[in-house]
C-alpha cells in the first residue's frame, strides 16, 4: 500500500461507516456554511488537506495505521464539494503532490 502524504491526490475506494460532510460546517467557516455540501462517494477523487492522529489531536504521521486523512473534493470548476474523513484503508493514491 502506497504511503499518502498532504497534498497527494487520492481515491475513494471504500467507505468502512457513515460520512458526514456537514462535519466541515462547525460553524467557524462561513463560506462553509454556505457551500453546497455533498456526501462523498465510492469513486470520487479529492486532495488530502491535512493528517490527523487517531485521537484527533495532534498531526498524524503516514506511517501510524491509525492516521485519519481529511480530504478536500471539488467539482471542475473548481467549487467546494465536499470535505470528509477516512482511513487510509479507504483511499487509494491518484498522482503524488508535485508530480
């Protein structure tokens, strides 16, 4: 299994239990509450934005099997889709940043 880092662009190839977009709207983002939030899908392709620790409270590291990725999918123009949490088994790596 290839190592995902921030900013590698990925696929979503398995969802393990219930994705909650409204979970980007807590309310600190006013353009967040004002997107058009969608649930995430099998198949779609987002950018990881940031790495959480299993607890959420620090920054994760790639190699824990625990980390949590926070993947940020847009539509081509370029709008916010939608923003969501997975495991890294439910992921799949599309292009490496930079690449």
């Amino acid at each position: 299994m290839d190592r995902l880092n921030q900013s590698d662009v990925v696929r979503i190839v398995q969802i393990d239990g219930p994705v909650d977009a409204d979970a980007a709207r807590d309310g600190r983002n006013k353009e967040a509450e004002l997107a058009p939030w969608r649930i995430p899908v099998i198949g779609d392709v987002g950018t990881i934005v940031h790495l959480a620790s299993p607890d959420g409270k620090r920054l994760g590291n790639p190699d824990d099997p625990g980390t949590r990725y926070i993947v940020h999918g847009t539509a081509p123009d370029g709008r916010t889709e939608w923003v969501a949490e997975f495991a890294r088994g439910e992921l799949e790596l599309v292009k490496r940043a930079g690449k």
